[in-house]
C-alpha cells in the first residue's frame, strides 16, 4: 500500500508540475537567433507603418549573460511582427524583460506631432479592415508621459498606449515587466477579449527626428 500511495504522491507532483511547465508560452527568448545577426530576426516580419521609413537596426546581443534583441532608431519607425498561438483564459499575463538605454528627445505620444517611443512590444488582434478595425495595445516606456497612464493614439484609432514607466529613471538597467493582457484589454475595449494573433516589437523616432535605442529579452505569456 505504501507503495501504491508513493507512486501517487509522485504522480500529483508530476502533473502538478508539468501544468506548471505547459502553463507558459514562449514567444520569443531569441536563443534560436545567432549573436551578431541584423536586421529583421529569423520567425519575425515586417510590420509596416504609413510614412516610418523603417531602418530595422535590429542586433541580436550578448548583454549581463543575457540573449537579447537590442533595437535602435534615428529617425525611423521600424516595426517587427510574430504570429502567436495563446489563450488567454490559461496565460493571460504578458512577461518581459527589458533595457531602455536612450528615450527620444521630446517625444510625447499625447500629442501627434511628437508621438514616438523607444522600443515597446504591442499585443496585436488582427481585423478586416486591418487599418480601421484591428485592435492593438502596446507596452510602452515613455518619454514624458504619466506612468501608468492609458492613452489612445493621436494617429491611429487602433493603437492604445499603456505607459509602464516614464522618463530616466531605470534606464540602463535590466527590469521586468508583467502586464495582465485580458484585464488592460477589458479595460480599454470594455468587453472580454478573444485570443490576440501576434505580437509586434517597436521603435520609433521619425516625428522627433531623434534616436532611442533598448533590448529587450524573453517575450512570454504565462498564468497568474
């Protein structure tokens, strides 16, 4: 009997671990990418956006032990896509890491002619048309705005920008985030959400004609 017990006990701590293990959806940790590679990352796309004149100086890094994607912009607005597969219901926390190392000099998304970031990540719902009906939120490190702030776009009625932090300081240093994607979604759009089908990665100096530069590390969706 002590055995048929041991051999459940051990068989609740498997399951309770490989549902620990399966309850995270990675999307990108860039260990697939080869240190050293430019421009537009191998199971990424192009994103394009109306007048960006994208750049895509784009470097996977070694960076404190870390694999990352360091983003620079001068100038441009560079976009990269990647299609997902996640449920919400089970994952519906967004985790990252990041290091914003240069903001846009007097950039401001509250206002349209000086609506750039430094590198942020959106979560994207595609829909037709895609230029008047997809729904975007995006995860941003502002340059001037209030932390904490949840602000519409000046130049798309798609786009939503949640600002995490704002201005110096953090910059330099390695920081992670968490953002619950289904209840920012809830609050924005005022309804449950469906599964989103990619995620985007940014930077953006065009209207400023300044330069940001930021890394960021493993993107994944987990559980509460």
């Amino acid at each position: 009997m002590r055995a048929v017990a041991l051999a459940a006990s051990v068989l609740v701590v498997w399951s309770s671990t490989s549902l620990a293990l399966a309850a995270r959806v990675v999307v990108e940790d860039w260990t697939s990418q080869p240190v050293g590679a430019h421009g537009i990352p191998g199971g990424w796309t192009k994103y394009t956006t109306p007048g960006g004149r994208p750049a895509y100086d784009f470097t996977v890094v070694e960076d404190e032990g870390r694999r990352a994607l360091r983003l620079h912009s001068r100038d441009d607005h560079s976009t990269i896509a990647k299609q997902i597969d996640v449920d919400l219901a089970a994952t519906p926390i967004l985790e990252w890491s990041w290091k914003v190392l240069e903001l846009p000099s007097g950039a401001d998304v509250r206002n349209r002619a000086t609506s750039d970031l430094t590198g942020h990540l959106f979560v994207v719902w595609p829909r037709v048309p895609a230029a008047l009906r997809s729904r975007l939120i995006a995860y941003a490190w502002g340059s001037s705005e209030p932390a904490g702030s949840m602000l519409r776009s000046r130049k798309s009625g798609t786009v939503t920008f949640v600002i995490l932090r704002s201005g110096a300081e953090g910059l330099g240093r390695w920081l992670i985030e968490r953002r619950d994607v289904a209840a920012d979604y809830q609050k924005v759009y005022g309804e449950p959400p469906d599964n989103p089908k990619a995620v985007a990665i940014s930077v953006d100096t065009n209207d400023t004609h300044s330069a940001a530069a930021a890394l960021i590390d493993t993107i994944a969706f987990t559980s509460r």
